[in-house]
C-alpha cells in the first residue's frame, strides 16, 4: 500500500518526506493510520546516528491513530477503532510475565533495530527497504503497522493530537514519579530539566500528594510553566551550585530526583541532593553511549542512596495508560499546556522549534 514518510537519509539532516510503500499486516500485527504523533527527545538522539541507527530511518514513536487493516490472530483492537501507540515488548519473558515489560529481555531488538524479527522491513521504496519499526511502530508517516501488544483502544470521543504523546514522553514522567521511584505523599521531589518529561514529571508529582516541587530549568518560560503546573520552586542552574540551592529549601535534601536532561554534569550536582534514602532516577538519554557518572560511593553507601535507570516509566501500557487517560479525563493531566500542533509537513521546523525552546511539546497531525 502507498503512503508518505518523513525519511532521515542521514544523520542530523532534515527529514524529507517521500512516497514509500507499506506492508500489508502479518500475524500478530496491526495497520495505523497515522493521525498525530509527538516528536520525543529520543528520537532526536536516534537521528543523531549516535545509537548506531540504520539509515535510511523512519523515527517516531509517540504514534495515535485509527486501525485499517489487523493480521491474522490479532483480536485486541478491530478496523476503525482509534488507538494509542506504546513501545514494544515480547510478551513471553519473565519481566512481561510479571507486569514490567518495560524492561522486557527483547527491549533493545524489538524497538531499536527497526526491523521486523526475520530482519527484513515493512516500508519500501523502489531503491530498496526503508528502516521502520522504531519503538514497534516508526510513526513518523501516513501509516504505521505495530505488533498487537504496543498498540492500545481509545475511546470513540479519543482527541489523538492530544492523546498521542501519552505513548512515551507522558508516561515516561508521570511514571518515572509513580511507578518508578514511588514517591510517598508528604515526600518531596527535584526534577533536573523542564520539557515534556521533566514537566509531566512535576504533574506527576502533583498526583502523588508530593509537599514540596523544585524545577530546574535554564529556561526561564519553562521554569514559569513548571511553576504554573504545580511546582513549588523553580531553579536557574546559572545562578549557582544547584545541590546548595536545593538544599536552602529542603535542608534535609531531597527525597526524590528525577533527571530528564541526561545531562552528566546535572546529573553528578543532584548526588548532593539527595536525602538519606533518597533516589535518583535516571530518564534523560545522553548524546552519548559512552556517557558515564562518577558516583561518589562512601555517601551512597553511608546516606543509602539509591540511583535507579529508567525506561518508559515502569510502565505496563495495557493498565498505565488507561489510568493517564482517567488522569486527563479528570483535569490532572493538562499536556495541552504545553504542546504546540503542527502540520505533519513541517516537522523539520517543530524539531528546530524544539531545540531552540520555542514550544516544549511539538505534535505533528496528519490529515484523515
């Protein structure tokens, strides 16, 4: 089947988007039509070509959309029906057996390496395959086909532009709060960097009855924003030791802290926030495979720290993300705050206006 694609040729080059031809679906998958899809940080780092990704590459992986066509053996979601795209997961190892397929065995193959299992693609051009697949899915284009399992039903009312960064960034701060770290009502939390994640974060904080929401952020909008969102502070790192300015408001230090800059330097300042017992998530990607933290190991040992890699936010997507679409539902989850739609044809100037911080969320919408 025809279709269109943003296609990255090369790495850190503008997206270009072209005709391809799509597969039909084979067991256990399904066919989306795209309709909106966020643009995610990881996708940014992925286009760099520093994660080794095959070019050329379809990214995308905050994909909302309506099923056209299901394989065979698919009984989850029906054509016409609109869904949710997630990551993937293989649904047979000992972590998806036991409700964290975040961290499934087959993470890294059935989300990264942008082809299907039998290593052949499912978008094509005359010139040859097209990698796609990213995340399970490569929603950066007309269609999309997913497995079964990271694909979610929405309601009929569902609004997809709004709904569709829920499938990665959403879930990975909120989650990060809740899933992951569990931070305890009463319990106070730092969040390092104020984009979508870090922001969703700071909501995901609100949610769980957090007394204290430090925000740190160069940006001064964004800091506003964090503020206007439920943060309690907001940090410049600029104006000085981030740990001593954390520690002024909570002289204890800081419970919870969830880095979403992947920033080293950030990241090595927030050690000397942490409270006894406190915890360091760890959410933003770095521009580098071979970034590493020097952990100063007699505090870890003496103060019980603990340092925790997060992916996706812990999150089961079958059960988390009908709770975030409840969350929505109820006025708890405002991301339209900071998401700005564009057409899909302009996404190489929703990346541009990413990176400099002229809007925090962008959302590419297709048309119908």
């Amino acid at each position: 089947m025809q279709g269109t694609a943003a296609i990255l040729r090369e790495p850190n080059q503008p997206f270009s988007i072209e005709t391809v031809q799509f597969d039909p679906p084979r067991a256990g998958e399904v066919l989306i039509r795209i309709r909106a899809v966020g643009i995610c940080h990881t996708d940014m780092v992925f286009a760099s070509g520093a994660m080794g990704s095959p070019f050329p590459l379809i990214l995308g992986h905050e994909g909302a959309g309506v099923v056209e066509a299901v394989g065979e053996g698919v009984t989850k979601v029906r054509p016409g029906q609109k869904v949710l795209l997630t990551f993937n997961s293989c649904g047979q190892c000992s972590q998806c057996h036991s409700g964290d397929p975040a961290y499934c065995q087959d993470f890294v193959a059935l989300n990264f390496a942008c082809v299907r299992s039998d290593g052949s693609s499912c978008v094509h051009q005359d010139a040859g395959q097209v990698s796609a697949r990213f995340f399970g899915q490569s929603s950066f284009a007309s269609h999309a086909i997913a497995d079964e399992r990271n694909v979610i039903a929405l309601p009929e009312n569902a609004d997809l532009a709004s709904f569709a960064p829920l499938g990665c960034g959403i879930q990975t701060g909120v989650g990060a709060v809740l899933r992951s770290l569990k931070a305890q009502a009463g319990s106070n939390l730092v969040v390092l960097g104020g984009g979508a994640v870090g922001l969703s974060a700071v909501l995901g904080g609100k949610i769980a009855g957090c007394s204290k929401i430090i925000m740190i952020e160069p940006q001064e909008a964004r800091r506003q924003l964090a503020l206007e969102l439920g943060a309690d502070h907001a940090i410049d790192p600029a104006t000085g030791d981030t740990a001593e300015q954390v520690r002024a408001i909570l002289p204890q230090g800081a419970n919870n802290v969830v880095d979403t800059s992947g920033n080293v330097g950030a990241i090595s300042a927030a050690l000397g926030m942490l409270a006894p017992h406190g915890a360091l998530g760890l959410v933003g990607v770095p521009g580098s495979l071979d970034a590493a933290l020097p952990l100063p190991i007699v505090p870890a040992i003496t103060y019980g720290y603990t340092i925790k890699g997060i992916i996706e936010g812990d999150s089961d997507p079958d059960t988390f993300l009908p709770e975030l679409i409840a969350l929505h539902a109820a006025g708890k989850l405002p991301i339209e705050r900071f998401s700005t739609i564009y057409p899909f044809d302009q996404i190489n100037q929703a990346i541009a206006d990413s990176h400099s911080g002229k809007c925090v969320k962008a959302i590419l919408e297709l048309p119908a």
